[in-house]
C-alpha cells in the first residue's frame, strides 16, 4: 500500500537552533510505527510537525501528497488524530463529553452532536472499554483509565492515522499493557496507521512493525523490529552494549542493556 504519510526535506528548528535538518521519512500505511531515541533526540519533535501541531522551518509534511501545513485545520483533523504528552481535561469533565470532543472537526457553527455523531461516540466509547466509566469524571480514573478515554476521543475524529506521543508515560506496568494492547488491537482491527513516540524499547520491539531509530534529529536506522533492534543500532543511537534476545512467545528482538558503551 502507498504510504499517505511522508516528509520531504523536512528541517525543524526551535528559534535559531536547529533540531532537525532535511528529513525524508514515509510512514507505512495500516501499520504501527514507534520513534525511538535518547532523551532530546528530536523523536518528539518530528511526531508533533508531522502531526500539524509545530511548523516547519524549511521543506514540508504530505499527507496524501499534499503538503499537510497547506491545509485546513478542521481538514486535516478529519484525516489524522494527535495524543500529545500528559493531556489535561477540564475539572468534572466526564468521559462521555470528552469523547464528544472528538466530533468538532465535523459540526459547524455552534451546532450540536447529531444521531450520527452520537452513533459514533458510543462506539469509540465501545471498542476502548470504557462503557462503565463513561458518566465518570476524567479526574477520578486511574492513569490507564485516563489514557484510554483520550485514546477513544482521538477515534471518535474517525481518522485512519493516529499520533501518541509517549502514550505510556508515567503509568504503571499493567496500564502500559492495557494502552499498548489497545492500540495493537486498533491496528489490527481497525487498520489504523499508528505513530508513537516510544521510550522502551523492548515494547516498541514487541508491539510496532516498524521502528525508526532516532539521533540528533536524524535516522539512524528503519526497518523492521528484526533490522533496527541491533547491538550496533543501540550503541550508536543510545551509546549502549546490549545483548539480544528473542521474545519465546513472539519472535521479535529484545534488548537487555549491561553497561554503556
């Protein structure tokens, strides 16, 4: 399949310092990428450009072959979906009326949900588990609970390409299971092309099948979990000695760092 996302000459600075200089990346379509890489590797910043949420200081973004800054705000949320960092909902806020956030690129004026935005909130309330908390308010879920309510606002957009940065952050190791699983589980069923911001590897290795390995703005290596969870890919974009295993039940590499390299 076409990929729909890709940059092109891509450079990204923050005032005078540039943080990205002339990337060309495509995003597979239908598939789960993660963006890998240390701490002010630049990971995040090309999610959010990418995203329409940062502009770029030269080249562009296309979606679909049309460069994505060029276009319409409400458009392009039509299209593609974003879950940055450590979202923050209104105080009392339930998670029903979160959800109905996600309908705003499709209503006009001040107009209300219609039966079908209605029709669409439940099911992203359905598909992400949420029936028996969606008269809860955000700030009394716990941190997986939280994740998968926005998660569901995201798919109520009904866009085919969705963006998290750093989904996992700050929860625990059961709730990092239930967002990730969510999200294979959008994948593979839904056919959603996932991009997300990735601080582990091992669950970048075990739940994408494609990772880009990220250092100072630039690409390291992409391919495959296989091609891009090497020795030599960890030592040069994390500066680490690894051994790696093969995951018993999947397959797929996992690293096991011992000592910097």
């Amino acid at each position: 399949m076409t990929e729909r996302l890709s940059t092109e000459h891509l450079s990204i600075s923050y005032g005078d310092t540039l943080i990205v200089d002339n990337l060309n990346l495509s995003i597979p379509t239908g598939k789960i990428t993660a963006l890998v890489g240390a701490n002010g590797s630049g990971k995040s910043t090309i999610l959010k450009t990418m995203a329409r949420l940062m502009k770029p200081r030269t080249g562009g973004v296309l979606l679909d072959g049309k460069l994505i800054h060029a276009q319409s705000t409400k458009e392009v949320a039509k299209q593609l979906a974003i879950l940055p960092q450590n979202p923050v909902a209104p105080d009392g806020l339930t998670v029903a009326e979160l959800i109905g956030y996600g309908r705003f690129p499709y209503q006009k004026g001040f107009g209300s949900l219609t039966t079908e935005d209605l029709k669409i909130i439940r099911w992203a309330i359905a598909v992400t588990g949420m029936e028996e908390f969606q008269d809860r308010p955000i700030d009394r879920l716990s941190g997986g609970q939280r994740q998968r309510a926005w998660i569901a606002m995201a798919l109520a957009q009904q866009t085919d390409i969705l963006f998290l940065d750093e989904p996992t952050t700050f929860l625990d190791m059961a709730h990092q299971l239930e967002v990730l699983q969510l999200l294979q589980k959008l994948n593979q069923e839904e056919g959603r092309t996932i991009i997300m911001v990735v601080h582990d590897l091992n669950h970048a290795s075990r739940y994408a099948q494609h990772m880009v390995a990220i250092k100072s703005g630039k690409v390291i290596s992409e391919g495959s979990p296989t091609e891009v969870m090497t020795r030599d890919v960890l030592r040069a974009v994390f500066a680490i000695e690894a051994d790696i295993l093969l995951d018993p039940r999947s397959g797929v590499p996992l690293c096991l760092p011992y000592q910097l390299a």
